[in-house]
C-alpha cells in the first residue's frame, strides 16, 4: 500500500505544478484574448499576428476588413482572420486583450 502511495503522491504534485505554473495562465491569456476579439468594433486600430498596423473598417463573423494604407486618395483595405488580431493600439500602447 505505501509503495502505491509513494508513487501516486509524487505524480498528483507534480501535475498540480504544471496546471499551476503552465495550463491556468495559458488560458487565462486565452480567454482574455477572445473576450478582446469580441469586443472588436469599427474604428478600433489593431495589430495582427504577421504586424500588420490597421484600422478596422468592417467586422464579419471571422474576417475582419482593415484599412492599411491610403494611395491617391483611395483606401487599401484587406480582410484577415480575427483570430489572428495579436493587440488593440490605444494612444500608441498595445493591448493584449482586456
């Protein structure tokens, strides 16, 4: 019995580490990253994943239309994936997630 203990107790403390150092802040960062995506709204200026500094022009379910750029008074606009928005740019400092 005790040698079943001795085996067991290690392994509980060691997984009770690892959600606790590893898997609760990583979803903590998770939620608080898609509580920011939902809350996306025209106007908002973001930053995705690949760096790309954009204004946001039209939200869909999952695409959201960003304005980059404007060229001989037309606007340069792309559509991306708002899973793949990394941060919020409020007053030049970037939010990620609130």
């Amino acid at each position: 019995m005790e040698g079943i203990l001795g085996t067991i107790v290690p392994l509980i403390l060691i997984f009770g580490i690892f959600y606790f150092i590893l898997i609760r802040p990583q979803q903590k960062k998770m939620k608080k990253h898609q509580n920011m995506l939902n809350n996306l709204s025209k106007g908002d200026t973001v930053v995705t994943e690949g760096g790309i500094h954009g204004t946001i022009v039209g939200l869909k379910e999952t695409v959201a239309v960003l304005k980059v750029a404007t060229v001989k008074d037309e606007d340069v606009k792309i559509e991306v994936s708002r899973a793949r928005i990394a941060f919020l740019n409020r007053a030049g400092e970037l939010i990620e997630g609130e």
